[in-house]
C-alpha cells in the first residue's frame, strides 16, 4: 500500500489580505437587484439547530427515468488545501454538497496553519469576544494547530449530521514519503475523512519564507518540517524534501482512489497595484505540488490501476473582492460552517479541550469579507463541450486524468456511448473551448500545465489540437485513433512564471465565415489577449487587446453575418470587443452598459446582427441574458453599445455558465447549475413577447418554470440541438468521471443515461 496506517508514539488571516486588495473594491449589492440585495442581507448566523443543506441522491445513487429509473455510481472526492479552513471559505458549498449526499470525502490539510500561536481575535470588533485565556493566549503554535483541527473536525461533524459534537477516531499514519500524518474518520460515517500532514505553514502571505511550502517548492529549502499538534496522535517530527512530499501526496492519490480532485488555484497571479501575489503563497504552492504528484498518478490511472478522475482548481483571496455569487440559504449554511469553525458562540457552548474548540483569529461572521458569499471555478467552466455532427452523431470533449477525453455516441435511438479516448499529451487544464471549423471539423483549445521541470521550466501554455477528419474513434490493431491530431502549442501571452505567476484564463474562441479563427485569453495584467488563425492555418502573434479589471474567462461568439464579438467582466459591468468585418482586427474595449454579474459569460449568435449575453446575477444567482445588437461603433472607446434591456429568468441560485440550445418552435433550453449543485433545466421563449424576452423582463422570472435533476454534477452541462427537430441533447459530468446524457424534448425528458 502506497500509505501504510499504522499507531505511532500560515495561518491567513481573513482580513489581513483585504489591505493588499484594496484595489479591488467590494461590490455586494452593486447590481441593484432588490431580490439580490434581500438575499444579502438575510445572510447572516442561523439560529441554532442543524444546518439545513441540499440532500441530493444518496451514496451512488443518481435520480433518472432511464435504465429501470436509478444508475449506479462510484463516486469519491478528494480535496487538497494548504490550512484549515481554506476549504470552508473556497471550496465550500460543494465541500457541503458532496458530504450531505453520502458521497466519500476525504480532505488533505498540507500544513498546521500554526501562525504565531496565539488563539485570540486578532481586532477589537462590534460582537468580539474577548482574547481567550490560557497557553493559546501566550503564543503556543502546537496548542493552536489543535484548537483548529478542532474546529474544522466540528464544522465537518455539523455538516454531515447535524452535530457538531459527533465524535471521530484520530489515528496516526505513515506516509508513502517517509513522515507520518493523522488520520480522522467521523464516527458512524466513515466515509468522512480528514488527513492532516502536519507541515509547517509559511507564517506570511506574500513575504520571502525560505522555510515554507513555496520556498521548497523553488528548491530554496532542502526540507520541510513538521508541526505537530499538541493533542495529536502523531508524537514523532519529521521533515519533507521536495521529493518526498510529491511522494506522500501520490501516496494520498492512490490510497482514496479519488474520481474527482479538487485543489487551489496553483496560478492566482499578482496584484495590479503592487505585483504582490494575489493569494497566499502556501495555497498555489501546494497545488503545485500537487499538479507534480497528479503528473505521476495519470500514470496509474494510464495502466487502468486507479479510476479515472477529474480536476477542479477554486479562485482564492480574489472572490473576496468581486461580486458575491451565493446569497440565502446556500450563504447562511457556508457562513454556519465558518462560525462553527471559528467557534464563534464559546460563551455558550464552553469546550473541554484545553487547547479550545476552534480559530479564535476570525472575526465574527458578518466580517468575512466576501469569501463566505464566493465560490469560483479558477479555470471557469465550459458550456461548448458537447457537439453534434451532421449525422446526428454526439462528440463530448472532456479532461480526464489531465488528458483531453474524447467520447463518441453514433446517430441512432438505441446508441450508446463508447469509452473515452484519451490524447496523449498530458497536463491538460480542466476547462477546453471547442469550436467548428468551416469544413465540419471540430479544434479544441485549452490551456496545458508544464510541471516536469520544476520551478524553472514551470509553464502555463495555450494549446490547440484539430479533428483531422470526422468521424468516431476506431481502433486499428493495438493502437487507438481518435481522430485528432498531437498538440499544437501556441505560447503565452506571459513573459514568464515570475512575472505573472502564469496566470492566463481558460480561453475563449471563434470562428469567423471565412474560418479565421480566433482565440482569445485573460492575462495576469486582468487585460485580455488574442491570437488568430488565418484560413490556411498559420498562426498570428498574441496582440494585446486591452481592457482593464478583466477576471474569469472571456466569452466569443460571432452574429449571423459573421462579425465577432469577445466580452469581459469586470467587478463592475461587462466590457466588449468587436471586429466589425470577418477577418478584421478587434477593437476595442467597449462600454456595454450592463450591471456587474457573476461568471463564466456565455455567449451566441442570435439573428443576423446580434448576440446573446448569459451570466447569472450577483446574490441571487438568478439567469440574466441580454440582447446586443449590431456592430460596435468604431469610435472612442467606451461608446455605447446597443444593448437590450436585462431578462431576470430566476432559477434556483447557483453559480457557473449557462448552456443553451434551440427547442423546435423557436423556444430555448436552458440548462445551468442550482444551488444544491445540481443541474437545473428551463424553457424560455426569447422571441419578442415570449417567456424570457427583454420585453417582459419584469416578469420573466415568475413566469419560467425550473425544473431540478436532484443529483450532482461536476463542471457545468452542455446541451446541443438533437437530429430532425427531436429537441435537445443535453449532457454533464458526474463526479465519477462518467458522462451522463438526456433528451430534451417540449414535453419533457426522456430519461438519464450513463456513458
């Protein structure tokens, strides 16, 4: 076994960061919606009793009309963070999600999060209470590593049932690299796991640690050691080098067989204002580890020893200075969790532990400065992954393993989907932008983490890999084709990692009527930046594009005449871009006059001289779409764009983009993530007049009707026109890594299928 269990004899402070992000301002309520800005404010400490949380499907159990009604699943999750507490503010509510359903979950803390080892809040705050009393008030760093631990074992108890008080059985164990760490499994759900490496913790945000996770990540430090905890199973130090952490996470890797693993963003990039790091420096240093250890473990899941497994990376620090995505009850549960964490109400629940009974550093929950209301996918999410051939064949393009995965469904009613085939090139990002090029072949563009070379041959890269000729995957004697060629690599716009920590955003394209096509990216300068592929196929280079604030991903689409249009968001509104005449340069940016939203944008032709904006609304998660026609004026930047007026389509909160395809009869499918996590589905008739229209954009929202799938999903659905006016196709990917796919019809659905 890679990890043997076996008995053996940075800290961050929330408020700490928002000085080095003043340059971004805190927007909640910027909208003007008045749902949003209720949601908002009613988002504050429930009273007590258990938090009321989504209870999707139970364990492996997925809700369906097909194949006798209920699919079977194998679906486990492992999340990896620096310090306690990073995945309750970043990950969480899909921390909350997956642990309500049933689901494994297992967390790997890299560090202590011992900071100065004093538990006691760092600011005289209304509703504060006084500094605790006692060896934690004195500066003990193993004394405060536990009361954490403690407070995580409670916030973890309290979600899954109902308890904080639910007791776990704490263990020690040795690592596949040599150390030891502690494992906790939640009494009467074993399922539940908490796994405490014990590494010491950079003890600063941006400044230079020689002796941290980042500095033996550039090889500054020969080792890591260990900080144990003052209650701990685990008695015995010990010490990490660069290799043997990569080790003990592969160790990790192969002990929880994960089918999803969820991880900090390894790339947050720098501020604008001073060029210091945007998050802290033990988040995207774990996660590079942990991109080196993933490199290793494809290999298993290459030989077909481990299953294959998806990746997703969340935004950091910077949620807290950008729109709130989550308002009601989703943000009451997640800021629950937090206090709970936090031990905010000890004046009336006392602890027996001396060492307390949580992070007595956060401040009371109503000064969580935006991350308790955020959650963002750092590489976005892609509505553009599923396609249709002429022939009414299905294509899904997918990573899996850090591999792009290709499946394949043949036209037919009884088809099924065949295994996926995965490319050769490995450290794929998640997210990939597809798009059809003029002779009916797909491209797609991702981006590529290179990690084989350390700290100095360290990378981010766009890529680009084309079908050579449709048609399915076949197999010719022991070789696999899928049909597409070897990557193309297409560079950065970045100088290099030191300058902007490789912070480019997943990319955005389109293709032009005369097949130019056009890619474009967000860079760490938060500005974006274009390449263009000219008919016959070489490549321009980047061009910067301009623009200011930019965060997320960008979104591309051309109108019906073939004129290209590129968007951007920023925390205040959405910025366009336009190229007026096929194969022209963009120009740009553009005012567009919209309210600020919450991403990834999504964008697509409708009519011959416009486009469709999708987004969701800050607070309330509601769908909003808008209408933007004709061509963008070419005269001083920010002139006005001809927008129609905002469509509020409701939902049930949630966050990520919005998939969209045309129903016979002129309506629209909408398809998009709820709050509960999982998919949601409308019908809305965008046709002046209809359901949905900008016209009737008062009462649109009471007037769609949402329906739920009730199971979870990972990423965001896609949807695609299905063959001879037989409604939608509309897919998604579980947890387990598997493709589930469903027709959509005007009178409903005709049942979910797995791949």
């Amino acid at each position: 076994m890679p990890l043997i269990p076996r008995a053996v004899a940075g800290r961050r402070h929330p408020g700490a960061v928002i000085a080095a992000l003043c340059s971004i301002s805190l927007l909640a309520g910027l909208t003007g919606y008045a749902h949003g800005q209720a949601a908002d404010r009613s988002a504050a400490r429930q009273d007590d009793g258990p938090p009321v949380q989504a209870a999707p499907a139970p364990t492996g159990v997925w809700a369906g009309a097909g194949a006798g009604g209920r699919v079977r699943t194998a679906e486990s999750v492992l999340q990896v963070v620096a310090h306690p507490d990073d995945d309750l503010f970043f990950i969480n509510p899909e921390t909350a999600q997956s642990l309500r359903s049933g689901r494994p979950v297992t967390t790997v803390y890299l560090t202590s999060g011992e900071s100065d080892g004093v538990n006691a809040p760092r600011v005289n705050l209304p509703g504060a209470a006084a500094p605790a009393r006692g060896p934690s008030a004195r500066g003990d760093r193993a004394a405060y590593a536990e009361a954490r631990q403690n407070g995580i074992r409670s916030a973890y108890a309290e979600m899954v049932t109902g308890n904080r008080a639910t007791p776990w059985q704490r263990r020690a164990v040795r690592t596949a690299g040599g150390g030891f760490a502690e494992l906790d499994t939640l009494q009467g759900h074993p399922q539940v796991r908490l796994v405490w490496s014990l590494l010491r913790e950079a003890g600063s945000i941006t400044r230079h640690r020689p002796h941290s996770l980042y500095g033996l990540w550039r090889d500054e430090s020969a080792a890591l050691g260990s900080r144990l905890t003052s209650a701990g199973p685990v008695r015995r130090s010990f010490r990490y080098t660069r290799t043997q952490l990569v080790e003990t996470l592969v160790g990790y890797l192969r002990w929880f067989r994960p089918t999803q693993i969820r991880m900090q963003d390894p790339t947050p990039g720098r501020l604008d204002r001073d060029g210091r790091y945007a998050d802290h420096q033990d988040h995207f240093a774990g996660a590079r580890f942990l991109q080196e250890a993933l490199a290793r473990y494809g290999e298993y899941a290459a030989r077909g020893a481990v299953p294959h497994f998806t990746v997703e990376t969340y935004l950091g620090y910077f949620n807290g200075g950008l729109p709130h995505v989550l308002g009601g009850r989703t943000a009451r549960n997640k800021l629950r969790s937090l206090d709970t964490y936090a031990w905010a109400d000890r004046s009336r629940r006392p602890c027996g532990a001396p060492a307390g009974c949580g992070d007595l550093k956060m401040v009371p929950g109503q000064q969580h400065r935006g991350w308790s209301h955020g959650i963002r996918h750092a590489d976005g999410d892609s509505v553009s992954w599923l396609r249709a051939d002429r022939g009414g064949a299905l294509w899904a393009y997918g990573v899996l393993d850090g591999r792009i995965a290709v499946r394949h469904r043949p036209a037919g009613a009884e088809a099924r989907w065949g295994a996926p085939v995965l490319l050769p090139r490995t450290g794929i990002d998640p997210t990939l932008a597809t798009v059809r090029l003029r002779e009916g072949r797909t491209a797609l563009v991702g981006t590529r983490t290179v990690t084989r070379d350390g700290p100095a041959g360290y990378r981010k890269e766009v890529g680009w890999v084309d079908q050579r000729a449709p048609g399915p995957a076949v197999r010719s004697g022991s070789a696999v084709r899928s049909g597409f060629g070897s990557w193309e690599s297409l560079g950065t716009p970045e100088t290099g990692d030191p300058a902007g920590l490789s912070d480019i955003s997943a990319p955005a394209a389109a293709v032009g009527p005369d097949g130019t096509v056009t890619v474009v990216v967000r860079t760490s300068r938060h500005q974006l930046s274009g390449r263009v592929r000219q008919p016959g196929g070489g490549w321009g280079p980047w061009r910067a594009l301009g623009g200011s604030g930019v965060h997320g991903t960008p979104a591309a689409a051309t109108d019906g005449a073939g004129r290209l249009y590129v968007f951007g968001a920023t925390a205040n509104t959405v910025l366009a871009w336009s190229a007026p005449r096929p194969g022209g340069p963009l120009t740009g940016p553009y005012a567009t006059g919209l309210p600020a939203v919450t991403g990834p944008l999504t964008a697509r032709a409708d009519g011959r001289s416009a486009v469709r904006l999708s987004a969701r609304a800050p607070v309330s998660g509601h769908v909003l779409t808008a209408r933007l026609s004709g061509a963008l004026p070419r005269t001083a930047r920010g002139a006005p764009l001809r927008a129609g007026r905002v469509a509020d389509l409701g939902g049930a909160g949630g966050y990520g983009p919005v998939a969209a395809a045309r129903l016979p009869g002129g309506r629209t499918l909408l398809a998009t993530r709820a709050d509960h996590g999982d998919v949601q589905t409308a019908v809305v008739d965008e046709r002046p007049g209809g359901a949905g229209a900008e016209a009737r954009a008062k009462p649109a929202a009471a007037r769609v009707r949402w329906s739920r799938t009730g199971f979870l999903a990972a990423g965001a659905p896609a949807a695609v026109p299905a063959p001879r006016g037989a409604g939608v196709d509309l897919a998604v990917e579980g947890l387990d890594g598997r493709l589930y796919w469903a027709r959509i019809r005007g009178d409903g659905t005709t049942g979910w299928h797995r791949s």
